[in-house]
C-alpha cells in the first residue's frame, strides 16, 4: 500500500537518493549509443510526436530500450488527446441529442481522460516544468573535458586568490 517506490535513477537525478535506501539488486537499464526505434505498431501521428520527444528524452538520459512502451503508451494518449480536441472545435462543446436534449459533447470528455493519462506519462519522462524541477541531470557524455574543467565551480571560485 501507499505510493510504489520510486526507482534509484530518479532519485539519483532529484538529488533524493541515500546509500542506506538503495536496492543492489535493482535492474539498470542501459542508455544506448541511439534512441530506441519507433514502434512499426504506433498510429502516423504517435510516431511523429515519438520523434519529437524521443532523440531529447534520450539525450538526457531518460530514455532507453526497456522504456519504449512507457514512452509509446505516451504518445498514443497524445493523439488521442488531440484528436477528442479537434472533435470538441468541430462539433462545439454542448451537442444535440436525438431528443433535441443540449448535453456536453462525448469527446470533452474523452479529451479529459486522455488529458490526464498524459500528464502521468509527461511526469514519468520529466517533459513538465514541475517534474523537471525535481531531476537533475548529469553532463552529456560528449562534453569536452577540457571545457568542463576549465568551467568547474572549484577553478573559478580559486581564480582570485
């Protein structure tokens, strides 16, 4: 019961993680040289917003092979979102029913559920500013060390004495 235990990598990356709470034995999935292809069984538009997010969410650190599904599941809800918005402009937000009854339009609703599935998977993938403010993420692996020594909080702070 209560809220499921957070994964050491996020912790690690909130600045929340403590040696005596971490598991040995939790699996560590490893970052690929590239992003993780886009599934062939995602709709058109899934896959342009996989494309989107994708090569960042990588590149940060936040994506690898096993969260595929994760960040899949992500984008199918994304259509589905846009698209009951889209239904919502064409057909109004209040609709007829055959009785000639005004009630609100099926796929607001629709929008709503799918608005907050979305901001689950958004949270998850730290693609908030909220969820953002709780990560911190380590250098990119192609920086030039030189770069990073020479910018080090430690060299500048002795720079004057």
């Amino acid at each position: 019961m209560g809220r499921p235990p957070k994964p050491t990598a996020i912790k690690k990356l909130q600045g929340t993680a403590r040696a005596d709470r971490v598991k040995a034995n939790e699996p560590k999935p490893k970052k690929g040289s590239v992003a993780p292809s886009v599934p062939g069984h995602l709709s058109a538009d899934a896959k342009k917003e996989w494309r989107r997010v994708a090569k960042e969410l990588h590149g940060l650190g936040l994506l690898t092979s096993i969260d595929r599904t994760a960040l899949a599941a992500y984008c199918e809800t994304y259509v589905t979102w846009v698209d009951a918005l889209a239904q919502c402009r064409k057909l109004g937000l209040i609709v007829k029913t055959t009785n000639g009854n005004a009630v609100q339009n099926p796929y607001l609703s629709v929008a709503s559920q799918a608005e907050k599935r979305m901001r689950g998977w958004l949270s998850e993938f730290g693609m908030t500013p909220s969820s953002r403010t709780r990560i911190n993420v380590e250098a990119a692996e192609d920086a030039d060390p030189y770069e990073s020594f020479l910018n080090a909080e430690w060299v500048v702070a002795d720079a004057g004495k």
